[in-house]
C-alpha cells in the first residue's frame, strides 16, 4: 500500500512535505546528480554575498553544482513552495532562479547556523522562502541533519525521509550538522520577491 504523504507544520517557519514525491522521480534526480559525479562537476561551496563569495570550510565544506530555471526539478519545488506560501506567509513572489545541487560528505560535511535572507543579483528582489529535497536514504550516511531555529528560539529538525520537500522562511537560522558518514544530497532552491516593507 502506497504511504500517504504528511504535512507538519513547525512552529510558522518551515513547513514538511514528507516523501511527496513519488521515488521513481527522486531515481531520475539522483541519476542526473550522479552524472555530475562522474564529470567531476562539483565545485567548492562558498560563503558570503553573490559578488564577495569566499572559501571558508569552517563555516561551510560541501560541494555544489547549479540546474537553471530551465530545468525539470523547478517545476516541482515551483508547486510546493507556492502550496506552502498559500498555507503559511502569502509573501510576494515572483522568480525561483535556479537549483543549487549539494553534496555533504564524511567526515565533515556541514553548514553552520546561517539564513538566506537578503541575496539576489538583482537589488529589487530579495530571497524570501527557500527549499530544500532530500535526495538521499537516512540509511545512506549519518549526521547531516538540517536543524532550524523557530520564531521562539527553539530547535526544530526537518525530517530525513527521501523525497521530502521542506519550505522555509529564508530569514530563519537553519544549518546542515556534520555528516560523519557515507554522503548527503540535497537540491535546494529560493523564491524571490519584491523587498519586504
């Protein structure tokens, strides 16, 4: 019998899609991501504003590579942050620009505490929800937990589950917590908007 999705909502900032989509569609994700494996595309994932990028693998050690706008998997997160918005913020929104493809490996894949809130190329628009598919079985690594901090200070942990959609406020700390074996892969986007006033 086919597992109904569920919906969680964690304290306004985030809401959980868990396992909406279907694994067949996750398969063809993660064969695409693992032809970026075997051209060596991923690069070093960088920190800081889109013009002032640095290295800094104490803050962040991951690997990344980009799918445009063109790309299938925008659709999806395109439906579930738009469902989610409906639900939750109703903000103003108008571009989702493309998909960062991550990759956190062992020993020390991770992302300190950090929101998203404020970058875009162009000065009208600003990041204002974000999202996050897992790609990857919890079976497949350990650690990697994408943690939030809710609007009252308290810890929240998405859920790990394989084709989960998590939505985000983009203003929210959040960080991936060091992967300490096997790898993690994600897909995460934004939705951008006019300045909030």
């Amino acid at each position: 019998m086919e597992k109904k999705p569920t919906v969680v909502k964690a304290q306004i900032p985030c809401v959980f899609y868990q396992e909406v989509i279907p694994p067949k569609l996750v398969d063809l994700m993660v064969e695409e991501v693992e032809k970026i494996n075997e051209k060596n595309g991923f690069e070093d994932a960088k920190t800081g504003s889109l013009d002032k990028a640095v290295l800094d693998t104490k803050t962040r050690n991951s690997k990344i590579k980009w799918w445009y706008e063109s790309h299938w998997v925008c659709s999806v997160f395109s439906h579930y942050i738009g469902i989610a918005n409906k639900q939750q913020w109703e903000y103003d929104l108008n571009t989702l620009l493309g998909i960062q493809v991550s990759k956190y490996e062992a020993p020390d894949g991770h992302y300190r505490w950090h929101s998203d809130y404020g970058t875009s190329q162009n000065s009208e628009f600003t990041r204002k929800l974000s999202a996050s598919l897992l790609l990857t079985d919890p079976s497949e690594y350990e650690g990697g937990d994408l943690e939030f901090m809710d609007y009252h200070g308290n810890n929240v942990f998405a859920p790990k589950q394989r084709g989960s959609i998590i939505v985000f406020d983009s203003r929210v700390p959040h960080r991936v917590t060091p992967v300490t074996k096997g790898k993690r892969y994600s897909l995460v986007t934004w939705m951008y908007g006019p300045k909030l006033k």
